[in-house]
C-alpha cells in the first residue's frame, strides 16, 4: 500500500491550483484573547462547493488517464463529497454518477443536480450505496472515486494545510477534524514532510470517538451508528488512512457535543463566518484543553460551512 509524500501533495497543489480558491485564513484577537493562544482558521468553509472536499474530488478528476475521463466517475455520498466530484467532474468534462441514499436532504440532491451529475438512489445503508455503485462500475467502467479512501483524493486534501504553512509561519500545532480521515490524512502527511516537529492534533466528537479509539487501540474500530450534530464525521477511518495517522499524527482529541456547538456559534458571532459542526470541532478541543494550547501558535482547518440552516443546533 502505497502512503502519499509531500512530494505528492506539492505536485497535487500545482494541478488543481487553477480550478480551486485559495482560501483565505483568518484570526480573531478576541478569540485569541478568550483562549489564551493565537488561533489561525484555514477557512475551507470559502471552498467551491463550501468544503475542502473539493480539493480532493478535482486532484482525482485531473489524476485520470485519458480513457478514464472518457468512461467518467462514480462515488456513494450524501454531503459534501457527492457536489465536489459533481462540480470537478462537470468542470472537466466527465460525467459523474452519484449515488445517494432516498433519505438524503433535497439541497444536497439539488446541489448535486445542479451540478449535472446523474443521481441513482437506493436505500439508506452502506451494503446498498456499496452494491448500488458497484453495479455503475459494471454497466459503465466508471472509476470509483471514494471520499476518503482514495490516493489522489487525499493528495488533494493535503493542499489546505500547504497552503495555510505558506501563509503563516512558525505554527506550533495544526488542528484538522477526522471523520473518514482523508483531510487528517493529507493534512498531517504535508506538515510531517514540511516540518517534523510541528504537533498534529485530531479532533472529534466524543459522540463519535471511534478514530480516538482506533488510533489509541492500534486497530481500527468501526464507528457503530454515532450520535452526534457533526454529521460530517460519521465515517470510519479505512486502512489506507488509518495507516497514515497512525505514521503522522500526535494524538487525537475529543470533544463534548455541548463544547461543539458553542464553539460553532462563538465563531459564527466573532467572526462573522459560517461554519457546519464538524469544523467546530477543532476550536472546541481547544476550548477542554486549555493548557495544552495555551500561549502556542495554532492552525485549525475549518473544514466546511454547509449547514442547513433550518435545523440549527443553537
């Protein structure tokens, strides 16, 4: 199992910097005075399609061969992956086939149509989005672009955390939520291959700890239908990006849901900018862990704002 390189993620950023925005990062005096540290946001939340996804989902695209690109792409998703490979897909003239759960919210499955990939729907489980995108990959040859377990994805992913190091200097500590773990993945190999002794923290809901618990374990625990408002950290880890944090990261922290969502809402009504609950989440360790962060100079991807705004937390 070939693991990416920082080599890998520079030449990913050279290939998709046309197609995608250089966010901006943003800091808040009084948040750095509230918590006691210096805080810089890689605000992904500006992303195309509102999440960093979009940086995975067009390095995969723009990796095709040629034939490839001919016969199209195919992925199971919901949220923020499923409108990154439409759009990406759409921007480089290959078709998409997504496949969606018939319980998925109606803006996402506009966003995706928006987009003009074709959706195929079936049931709510991942036997059937698994089953349901295998027979695609039969019928069509498309090849599969999975949101997290994938090698040029997670070279996408990996540009934020670049681009955030060539920003602002002499970081102590980079912050990045974990889900599937294609962002923590991407993220901790480019700052390990920058700079060695920069720490790499990932935060989770505890709600939702089954990367905590894989990571401190040495095996992967499967995430076993979590309660949690950080609907975008609901995957589990898979092996290639297990083996990844497992080489890269320092540790990995959890947060209470109730930490979560006030960090949501203090970032919406200091900074003005809109966030989802799984970005919260790298504020809100720093909120429990005070000592840890305290008088260090920290980065923290914010990793989407796609919230449905008639179903607020707060």
């Amino acid at each position: 199992m070939r693991l990416p390189s920082i080599d890998d993620i520079i030449a990913a950023h050279k290939r998709i910097k046309p197609f995608i925005h250089r966010t901006p990062v943003m800091s808040s005096h009084l948040l750095n005075d509230m918590f006691g540290c210096e805080l810089f946001f890689k605000c992904e939340n500006f992303q195309k399609v509102g999440a960093f996804k979009f940086r995975g989902a067009t390095n995969a695209v723009l990796s095709l061969t040629d034939d490839q690109k001919k016969l199209g792409v195919v992925t199971h998703s919901s949220g923020n992956h499923a409108a990154a490979l439409a759009k990406a897909a759409k921007m480089n003239g290959v078709n998409a086939n997504i496949v969606m759960p018939e319980t998925a919210p109606v803006v996402k499955k506009n966003a995706v149509q928006g987009f003009g990939a074709k959706i195929t729907f079936c049931k709510p489980t991942l036997q059937a989005r698994e089953e349901t995108t295998r027979m695609i990959m039969d019928q069509t040859g498309a090849t599969l672009v999975h949101p997290y377990d994938n090698f040029n994805v997670i070279c996408g992913q990996g540009t934020a955390a670049l681009e955030l190091t060539d920003e602002v200097k002499d970081l102590q500590i980079i912050i990045a939520p974990i889900g599937g773990g294609g962002l923590m993945s991407g993220t901790s190999t480019t700052i390990k291959g920058l700079k060695k002794d920069i720490q790499v923290i990932g935060a989770e809901p505890f709600n939702a700890n089954d990367a905590y618990r894989s990571f401190y374990s040495g095996s992967i625990v499967p995430s076993d239908n979590p309660k949690t408002v950080c609907d975008g950290l609901l995957t589990s880890l898979s092996n290639l990006t297990f083996a990844i944090i497992r080489g890269n990261v320092d540790s990995i922290l959890t947060a209470r849901e109730e930490t979560i969502i006030e960090c949501m809402l203090l970032i919406w009504e200091r900074m003005k900018i809109i966030v989802e609950p799984s970005s919260a989440t790298v504020l809100a360790i720093v909120r429990e862990n005070p000592g840890l962060f305290r008088n260090k100079r920290v980065g923290l991807i914010i990793s989407g704002g796609n919230v449905d705004f008639r179903k607020l937390p707060f």
